[in-house]
C-alpha cells in the first residue's frame, strides 16, 4: 500500500518531486502557512510529513496521527518539535544541517556591519527625504562603531559560529568564544560566557534553542555586556530576553542590535526592539537564498525518502529511534 506524506508548504528544488515516486503526496499549496488545526486534521492517516519551523510538531499533534512515523523538517532548528514526545513513539525527525552554514554566517556578519554602522537609519533617513543642506555631511554625522580592530564574542561555537569566526577575522577582528560543548579551533580565545559579555565590542549569538539555553542572555548577562556594544542574534529570539535588550538600547548601555529572530514569529507591530533606530531588523532570513532554501528542500526530501524505504536518514536528531 503507498503510504501517505504531508508536506505543509510548497518546496523549492527536485528533491520534492523524487519524494513524489515514494508515496501518496499532499502538499499544502496555501495561500499563506498551514494552520494548525488544518495540520492536524491533514495528519490523519499520515505515515510522514515534512515540514517548516513554522509548524509546531507536538504531543496533541502526535495524538491525532497515530500513524506517524517521520517528521523532517527543512531546517536546521528543530525547537519547534517536541523531540523527546518524537523519540518515545519511535519517530525519527529530521532536519537540515550544513547546507545554510555561510549563508547563515553571511546574514549574521551582514546584521553586524549594518548595526555598527547604522546602514537602516541611514537609509531610511535617506529616503525620509531628511538629507538637507540643513542636515548635511558633518564630521560626526552618521558616525557608528569600527569593526576593525573590534573584539567579537560568539556564542555558541558549532559550524555557524565558526563560519562566522572566519569572515571575523578576515575583518580583522579578535574573536573569543563560549560554547556549551568543549572546542578548540585555531585563532579564537575559548573564555566563559561572562568573561566573553565583559570583553566583547560585539557579540553574536549561534547555540540552538533549547531548555538549557533559553533565556540564555537575560537581563543579568545583558548587563554584563561593554558599554556600547552590539548584539548580533541569528540563532532564536527565545535565547534572549527582548525586553532586557530594548531597555539596554533604550539606555545607551548598548549602541545597537541587529535582530533576525524574534521571541514570537511573525514578529509583533508592538514589540519594543522595532520601535528604536538602532535596531535593525529582518524577517528570520539567516538562510534565505535561492540555492540554499532548494538546499535545504532536498536534504528535507532525501531525509523522508531514506525513512520511506525504512532506511535511517542521513541527517536524524534522534538516531536512538533505530536502536
Ligand atoms: C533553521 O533552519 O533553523 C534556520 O533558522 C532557517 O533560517
């Protein structure tokens, strides 16, 4: 009997159409993102699903489709499932790792610069039509913070971190870093995650989001952190308390941010960081090129098809399932 896939948005590259010769397709062709009860009510019957961060994968969701047994999600993240509820029904989950490493890396470096050199203020002063003989070129006029020479602190030293430590020190910087599981890598200073808040010009945050990281920058570590630096956060809005970091941009402690991950996604009209110009802010875009999106589509599609033919897919999160 074909078995029956869920995919909850339309996907770029081939892999969906390979993923098509293996089962009884459905793909979710919106307008917009699948809703939640429709998932679940999409879920029944289902022996998989590939799915977007934006889809919470839950024990409710689980409860209405006892015939899962994959979920590959097209992201590298996976906060968005409920692993452990996946693991003790022997679901395997899948997920996209590698592929958006430099691109991710870019964004993050892309946030940094345009923070320390307040590049949104600076065009949207431009297209206010505030550039005026009144407002003209002076010598502090726009003046932001040097990169070069600057110290960076990253947080979170996996292949994001990394990748993001090399365009570092390209640009001259000195890079220290914190992370979670023991790393030694050539040209950066491992140190603890106060001595790295209280040494950093900027720091960039890179660990995923889970229980023990959480809240991770808080209102205490964020106090912790030099006098005008920049924070740079590409990873989860949920690592950093984004009233703490509004308050602390509001009082000059620090001079800038730049956002690509918010607490809630999309993110709300009212939440304090939009309402400050030294912010700047994206739409969750850390991996959002045309190559590395069909990237990670096919990685999503050969982690469903391995789990279609009962093989282990290449890229699982919780491996123990085939134990
Ligand atoms: C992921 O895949 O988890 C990233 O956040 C997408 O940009």
């Amino acid at each position: 009997m074909t078995r029956k896939v869920f995919v909850t948005h339309r996907l770029p590259g081939r892999g969906i159409q390979e993923l098509a010769a293996h089962c009884d397709l459905n793909v979710w062709m919106g307008p917009g993102l699948l809703p939640a009860a429709q998932l679940r009510d999409e879920l029944a019957g289902c022996h998989g699903v590939v799915c977007l961060l934006t889809d919470r994968i839950d024990q409710d969701l689980l409860d209405a489709a006892p015939d899962l047994r994959f979920v590959s999600s097209m992201s590298v993240g996976v906060d968005h499932i409920d692993v452990p509820a996946m693991s003790a029904r022997g679901i395997a989950v899948g997920h996209t790792p590698g592929v958006l490493v430099d691109t991710t890396a870019d964004t993050a470096f892309a946030l940094l610069l345009a923070a320390a050199r307040r590049v949104a203020e600076a065009d949207r002063f431009v297209r206010d039509g505030n550039w005026t003989a009144a407002n003209a070129w002076s010598p502090e006029f726009f003046t932001g913070k040097d990169v070069s020479g600057a110290t960076l602190g990253i947080v979170g030293l996996g292949a994001i971190g990394q990748a993001v430590a090399r365009r570092a020190t390209g640009f001259g910087m000195e890079v220290l870093a914190w992370s979670r599981t023991p790393r030694r890598v050539t040209g950066i200073e491992m140190v603890g995650l106060e001595e790295l808040l209280l040494r950093s010009d900027f720091v960039s945050v890179h660990v995923a989001l889970a229980p023990q990281t959480r809240n991770l920058l808080d209102v205490d570590r964020i106090g912790l952190m030099k006098p005008g630096a920049v924070l740079v956060n590409t990873a989860r809005g949920g690592i950093v308390d984004e009233n703490a970091l509004a308050a602390a941009l509001l009082n000059g402690n620090l001079s800038a941010a730049g956002i690509d991950v918010f607490a809630s996604e999309p993110v709300s009209p009212d939440n304090p960081l939009l309402a400050l110009p030294n912010v700047v802010a994206t739409p969750h875009i850390g991996s959002a090129t045309t190559l590395t999106r069909a990237r990670m589509a096919d990685m999503a599609a050969a982690n469903a098809i391995a789990a279609l033919k009962g093989q282990p897919m290449p890229c699982c999160v919780n491996p123990q399932v085939y134990r």
